[in-house]
C-alpha cells in the first residue's frame, strides 16, 4: 500500500534533517517515511503520522537504516489503520519508546 511521496520528486532533495532524501514513502492511510543520508554520513528516518506524532531515528549505516526502515513502516501502518484513539495514544507512545524494533 506505501507508494512514492509525491510521486518520487522528494528524492535527492534535502530533507528535514538536512540530508539527501534517499526514499520517501507515504501510505494511503496517512502515514510517511522518509529516509535520509546526512552530512555526518549517518541515517535519519522521519516517520510520522498526519496530525499525530512525528518521530525521528537514527542510524549508522545504510544496511542498519534499510533493516529500520522497513520495521518501521510496518508498524506505521498498523498505527495508521487504528480506529481507537486511546489504542492509537498508547500504540504511538510504545512506537516511540521503540517497539517497532
């Protein structure tokens, strides 16, 4: 269900933690994933929720991000499908404590 945000335009731009945009997805449900090297040559993944959470995490290799990356958007999307607000506060709250690892 994720596809290209913005139909893949975000790509090699500057993201929001002044790295290069490596990939940037969204899910239909509103959620988005973006992936970003920076300048210290590390990994930044922003992920967020519209109107919910924005959460940032970051990573020390390509290989470390990629396997990050794909976890948490498992777990977006499971967090964009709640219907529950109470299940959706403490789904997000364990999401940013790191469940999704």
């Amino acid at each position: 269900m994720w596809h290209s945000f913005s139909g893949g335009t975000t790509i090699g731009q500057v993201g929001s933690e002044d790295g290069i945009v490596l990939r940037d997805e969204e899910h239909p449900l509103g959620a988005r994933v973006t992936l970003e090297q920076t300048a210290t040559s590390s990994f930044a993944i922003t992920c967020g929720l519209y109107g919910a959470m924005v959460h940032t995490v970051f990573a020390g290799s390509l290989t470390e991000a990629e396997v990050m990356y794909s976890a948490i958007k498992s777990s977006l999307a499971a967090l964009a499908g709640e219907n529950d607000e109470q299940k959706l506060e403490l789904g997000i709250e364990r999401f940013v404590e790191g469940s999704w690892l």
